[in-house]
C-alpha cells in the first residue's frame, strides 16, 4: 500500500447546529477556562492561591486571593495548594483566556484533509 507523498489540511467555517453535541462539549471547557481567566486576572495585585485535590482536580480546582491558607479540614482531605505572585498570576490568567479563545475558535472550524 502506498501513502501519498504529501497532505494538506484546511480549515473550514462551519456552523455550530452542525454538530450540536461537539459544540456542547467544547463549551463546557471555554466556560471553564473563561471563568478561571477571570478570576485570575481579577485578583492581579495581590497574587493569588491555587488549591486542588488530586484526586479529583477538574472539579476541586479552586482560585483565592493573595496568600490562603487550607483549612484543617483540607489539609486532612489531602488538597494542595499553591502561591503565585502578581506575574505568575496574570501569565496565568492570559494562558487560560487564550486557551478559551482558541476552544472558542474550533467550534466554528472543521479540518479538512487532502490526500
């Protein structure tokens, strides 16, 4: 069998109702990435505290400001946390809008193969 020597690919404009279930599941991900942009950005100055649960850190993952500290109860829960300063915090914040928005972006395109 032989592959051909060179592929190319294209992105089309498509339209969303195409395929409501990947735009639905793309969606979830731009809300998620969009909030926690914000809260990033909003809390520049003073920095801000990640904390997760391992275990489970889709759904843990939580952003405060400035330096927090876990609870008792958290600590024996077994979450992590970490401090990030105001440059850490706003690389972060313009990570996850850019990711946001490149999410947002592949809704509305389909790639195209050429063989």
């Amino acid at each position: 069998m032989f592959l051909p020597l060179s592929t190319s690919t294209h992105f089309e404009t498509v339209s969303p109702a195409d395929h409501p279930l990947r735009t639905l599941l793309t969606s979830a991900p731009v809300i998620y990435l969009a909030y926690f942009s914000l809260k990033f950005l909003r809390h520049i100055n003073s920095g801000t505290t990640i904390t997760f649960l391992p275990r489970n850190p889709l759904f843990t993952f939580s952003v405060r400001p400035g330096r927090a500290p876990l609870s008792v109860s958290e600590k024996k829960s077994g979450f992590l946390k970490s401090y990030n300063g105001p440059i850490g915090t706003a690389f972060l914040g313009l990570l996850f809008f850019a990711a946001a928005q490149l999410l947002l972006v592949l809704i509305f395109k389909r790639a195209e193969y050429n063989w």
